[in-house]
C-alpha cells in the first residue's frame, strides 16, 4: 500500500461546500474541508495549506478573499532598500491570517488524534520575497540588485522560523515549505543565493522536532543534487520531473511526493486512465519512499471519482 496525500485547496473547499474565500480565511471551513477529504478519499494526511500570503498579510499587506479565486494581494510592500529596513518582523500569533493557520494546525492535531500527520505551511525565502516585493522585481533584482534579495529573504526567513514554531507548537508534525519560484532560476542562483537560507530554515525546523515537506513545483530537475544535500524529509515532485532520475539525484533517505500531471491527467482523463496510470506510477516506485499526488495542487474542477480513482490504485 502506498501513502496518498494530494495537495487540495480550492477542491477541497468546493467539495465541502464552501467558497475559497470562506476556505482561505475561516480556519473552520478549511478543517473541515480536510476532514471531509479525508474521510471520502481515504488520504493518509491532512493540512493547512491554503494560499501563500498569511506571512505577507502579518507583514501588512491587504488581501482581497473573492469567492471562488486565489486570495489576491492589493499591494507591493516592499520597493526600496529603506522599505526593508521599515519592514517589522510580525508577531505571528497577533496576526489574524497567521493566528488562523496557527488555530487550523491546532484544530485538526485534537480531531485527527495523533495516527494522522498534520501537514503545516509556511512561505519559503525567495517565495515570500516575491509576495513582498513583486514577482518580476524580484527576479530582475537577482541579477542587477541580489542585495536587495538577500536583505529581503533574511527579513522572510525570520518570520518563516517563528511561523513554522508557531505551528509545530499547535500540533503540526510536518512543516510545508513552498518556494515555487524557486524553479523558475537557474542552479547557481539557488546555490549561491538560496541554498544556504534553505539550510537554515530546514535544520531550524527539524531542530523543532518536525519533519519539512518541500514544494517547488516546476520543473526542478536542475536543483535536485542541491537539494539532496539539504536533506528536507519530502520532496513534492510535478510531472514534467523524471521520478527515476529524482529518485537517483534524491536518493533513498528522501521521500518523493507525486507526480501525476493534475490537468492533463488527474482532471482530464477518464477515472479508469487515472487508475491504471497511477497503478504503474506505484508499482514503479514499489520499495522506494513514495507518496501517491499530483504533481500540484489538485485543481477545483477535477471530478471527485478522478480521486477516488488514484486512492484504489494505491491500496
């Protein structure tokens, strides 16, 4: 038997029966749509990953919650050097969209007990950078201001540390760390200017006593020989990755999480393609550490039986 544990956000919201805005911004609704997925699609995990601005929101910025999109922030914080320097590290358990992911890790460790993982989240260095200073900014700067880059990702790992904390404290046992844009450069970037921040934060957790899940999604194949000296526990894997050549840069000691395509496969194929492809995809990685996903998110209009397709093949 295989662990299966799909990243669900907005699905999990709608099949629960709640908006994505009620989902991103009321722990309840986001507990409960967990649970119910859980409970439907027999996954071996449950978590609290729902859009990537609770940091930014402590850092200030406002969000807008539409009701059946991604959470949207309104503004660019951070344009200047000086604006770092007046960027003040939030106080995690004082800010409303922090405190609220903080309360859904605590929520789901007291109703799932202690068999099931609680899978926490925060933003990785680079990642959060970019939800302060604006994607294209940020990746301009990498080349004609990295010191700008690096003053900002030591100010978003401060906060990363203390939001991961926070949700170990509640009950989390597996920290999420999403730096996505981390695939779009190339290795010498991450190794020259986000290698060692990744260290930082991953030893800091594992310090805690938590294990750290990884996600980049893309295409990550360049990074994997960096990663593997990093030694995060999970590494989610999306489907234009090879999962042999992952397992080979990756190696035995690192889980890999995947890697099902969610659009061209998990949503679009007919549920009995889904089932043989995830059946070869677990008989491939049969006797090496392997979680049955998609290679991201689950997406909102992949129909319910496509799950429940992936979750036989893994049985």
């Amino acid at each position: 038997m295989t662990d299966f544990h799909p990243i669900l956000m907005h699905f999990a919201a709608r099949y629960a029966g709640y908006t994505y805005g009620e989902f991103a911004s009321d722990y309840k609704a986001l507990v409960d749509s967990n649970l119910k997925c859980m409970t439907d699609f027999g996954m071996d995990a449950v978590g609290v990953i729902s859009d990537p601005y609770r940091e930014t929101a402590a850092f200030g910025a406002k969000i807008d919650f539409p009701a059946e999109g991604v959470p949207r922030c309104k503004e660019i914080l951070v344009r200047s050097q000086e604006d770092i320097d007046l960027l003040k590290t939030p106080d995690v358990y004082k800010s409303e969209r922090t405190l609220d992911r903080i309360k859904a890790g605590e929520s789901l460790r007291k109703l799932v007990g202690t068999s099931v993982p609680v899978i926490g989240w925060i933003e990785g260095p680079l990642a959060e950078s970019c939800d302060l200073a604006g994607v294209n900014e940020i990746l301009l700067k990498l080349f004609m201001e990295p010191d700008f880059v690096q003053r900002l990702m030591d100010k978003s790992l401060t906060t990363a540390k203390d939001f991961a904390k926070a949700q170990v404290e509640a009950g989390c046992d597996i920290i999420g760390v999403g730096d996505a844009i981390c695939s779009q450069i190339d290795a010498d970037l991450y190794k020259d200017l986000v290698k060692e921040r990744h260290r930082e934060l991953f030893e800091y957790i594992h310090s805690l006593g938590a294990k750290v899940k990884l996600h980049i999604c893309g295409n990550i194949t360049h990074l994997l020989g960096h990663i593997r000296e990093l030694k995060p526990d999970i590494v989610d894997v999306d489907w234009m990755v090879d999962m042999d050549e992952a397992f080979d840069k990756l190696g035995e000691e690192i889980v890999r999480c995947g890697n099902l395509d969610p659009v061209a496969v998990i949503q679009d194929r007919e549920a009995s393609e889904i089932r043989l492809k995830a059946e070869q995809l677990c008989k491939q990685e049969d006797g090496r550490p392997f979680i049955l996903s998609g290679g991201c998110e689950i997406t909102v209009n992949t129909p319910a039986d496509h799950l429940k397709a992936m979750r036989k093949s893994s049985l």
